[in-house]
C-alpha cells in the first residue's frame, strides 16, 4: 500500500514546478496561464490525490483503469478534472469513456471505434488526444508520425468523439536538441502551414520538461474563439494538427 504524501510536501513541489513552468514560459514568450500542469496518480492513496488538488492541481493523469475506478468510488478527484494517460484497453473503454475529461491515448481506430460506440451509448461527446510515438520507438505505444493524419481525419467522422489534438512521447534518452528535432520534424511532416487556430499538445515529461515549455504549448488550449473542430466540418484534420504545433 503507498504511503499517503502530505500536503505540506505537494505544495511545495507543485510550486517549484510552478516556478520553473513560468521561467520557462517566460523565455519561450508565452504566457503560463496557457499551460495546465497535470499531475500523474498512478500508485497514490485517494488521499495523496486530495492533497494535490488542495495544493492547486486542477488536473489529475490515471494511469491505469483499476485505479481510477477505485479514486472515483472514493470521490478522491473531486474538485479536479481527470485525463485517462494510460494505455486502454478496447475490453476497459466502458470503465473509462464519460468517466474522464479526456482520454489521452488514442492510437487506433479500432480503439476509436469502441470509445466512439460506448460515448454513443452514453449520448455524450468524448474529449480525446492522439498519441503519437515521434520516436518511433518499438518498446512504446502510440501511432507513428505517418498514421497521424489518417487517424485525426478517422476521429473527425466520429460524431461523438472530439479530436482537441495530439499526446506525444518522446524518447526517454534523447538530448535536448534531439527532442527538439522530433518535434520539429513532427510539425514539418504534419503541419503545411501556420494557423490561426489553437489545440492542445500533450508531451508526457522527463524532469527536463521546461525545455519543451520552450518549443509547445502542453495541455488544455481551448480553439481560438472557442471553436468546436468537430462542429466546423471546414477544419480539415490537418489544419487541427497544425494548430497544435504551431509554435515548434
């Protein structure tokens, strides 16, 4: 059983993440509030997750689909929103779909058609993001660079799915300028021009992620003019991913 962290400890690692966010935000121009910091809950007490959120976490990451059942049963996410960021199971989309704010690994279409089939059910609309392995690399999930479109334009038939953009994962070794390399390879291949829309970009973090402030803009960036690209059939799916990689 995990030991529950206090909340005198959360706080004060949230804000020395919240200091660094702003530095880093500050020398790439951008404004911080553009930026939600998530916090990842995988293997935490209910009450380690109600202390984060009294700390200021107003977003919680699951992991994996025991868990969150289990914190919602607990009513342990109460006062935040919650992202699935976990691997899913097309058997597990029932446990997730309406449950969470948004499901961040999206990477098949078969996966789609079940999320698609159970939001359907439910009459509702499911936020998703595509995962993407930019580094392409064998031993991680996520569709390659080359299926992104496809897919985006795939989720953009599915009425009741609504494609805010991509969750990207770069490889765990590379340098700095690597990485940076990854994602401007990712915007070249799938971004023809610049927008002037805005979507979300996910990079699940290594403790260098103030470098990737520099290059993206990470979670939770609403349209501009709070467009819905699902109800503008006029955005193509590549103009949606442009968006989200605008500032690479």
């Amino acid at each position: 059983m995990p030991e529950t962290k206090s909340y005198e400890s959360i706080a004060a690692n949230v804000a020395a993440v919240r200091e660094t966010m702003q530095q880093a935000a500050q020398r790439a121009g951008r404004d911080v509030s553009e930026i939600t910091l998530v916090a990842a809950t995988k293997v935490q007490t209910s009450d380690t997750i109600r202390n984060a959120i009294q700390a200021g976490i107003t977003v919680c990451g699951e992991n994996r689909v025991q868990e969150l059942v289990a914190h919602l049963e607990d009513n342990a996410y109460e006062g935040a929103r919650v992202h699935f960021i976990g691997h899913l199971q097309t058997n597990k989309v029932k446990f997730v779909v309406g449950k969470v704010d948004m499901i961040e690994s999206i990477d098949s279409t078969r996966l789609m058609d079940a999320v698609e089939k159970q939001a359907a059910k439910l009459d509702i609309v499911q936020d998703i993001l595509l995962e993407v392995n930019i580094g392409d690399e064998e031993s991680k999930g996520g569709a390659g660079i080359d299926e992104v479109l496809p897919l985006a334009q795939y989720a953009l038939s599915c009425p009741h799915l609504r494609l805010r953009g991509l969750m990207c994962i770069p490889p765990a070794t590379a340098s700095e300028e690597e990485n940076r390399g990854f994602f401007r390879s990712q915007r070249l291949q799938l971004c023809p021009r610049r927008l002037d829309t805005q979507c979300v970009l996910h990079i699940h973090q290594r403790p260098a992620y103030q470098d990737h402030i520099i290059f993206i803009i990470i979670v939770d960036i609403l349209l501009r003019h709070h467009m819905d690209p699902c109800a503008d059939k006029s955005l193509c799916a590549a103009q949606i991913l442009a968006s989200c990689l605008h500032a690479v």
